[in-house]
C-alpha cells in the first residue's frame, strides 16, 4: 500500500511515498503500526500516549478524514486505498 507524508513529515521518512506492506483486512490502526515499525520517529508525531492518532494529525484514507469514518482508525482499509498524512499546519 502506498502512503503520502506532507510537510514536516516527509524527511522523517525520507521521500514524499512510501510502500508499506500489509495483510488484506488490515485497519488503519495496523497500517499506522506497521508504518512506525518502519520509521519509529514517526511514533510520536503520529500517536499520543494511550495510542491514540494524535488530535493535530490529518490522516485521509480516500480523501476523507479518519475521524469521519463509521470505524475511524479501525476502518478496514484496501491495498487499492489513497491514503495521506499531513501534519498540522500554521502559518500567518
């Protein structure tokens, strides 16, 4: 499956895409896992204390915000899904 890092993110992994490799059925929250095994500075930009994805963060599965989705990060997500990661944004 292939993620999209925006911003700050991007030199954290070292490229705008990457692939990540997960089971079919997998949720958001195990891409968000598998992703951190991979870049474990991620860990604490993208999870809070308990877990959680962190508030400030915008994670888009298809163009919609996890926080919207029926599952939010338990969504089942699809090899074939766009998903992207932009963290917060300020400016003036």
């Amino acid at each position: 499956m292939q993620v999209n890092f925006y911003a700050t993110l991007r030199p954290i992994v070292g490229q705008k895409t990457i692939d990540v490799d997960i089971p079919n059925g997998a949720t958001v929250r195990e891409l968000i896992a598998a992703i951190i095994t991979a870049y474990p500075a991620l860990r604490s930009e993208l999870l809070d204390e308990k877990g959680d994805l962190q508030d400030h963060i915008k994670f888009f599965v298809n163009g919609r915000e996890v926080i919207y989705l029926d599952r939010q990060i338990d969504t089942v997500i699809h090899p074939d899904d766009i998903i992207t990661i932009f963290p917060p944004v300020g400016g003036g």
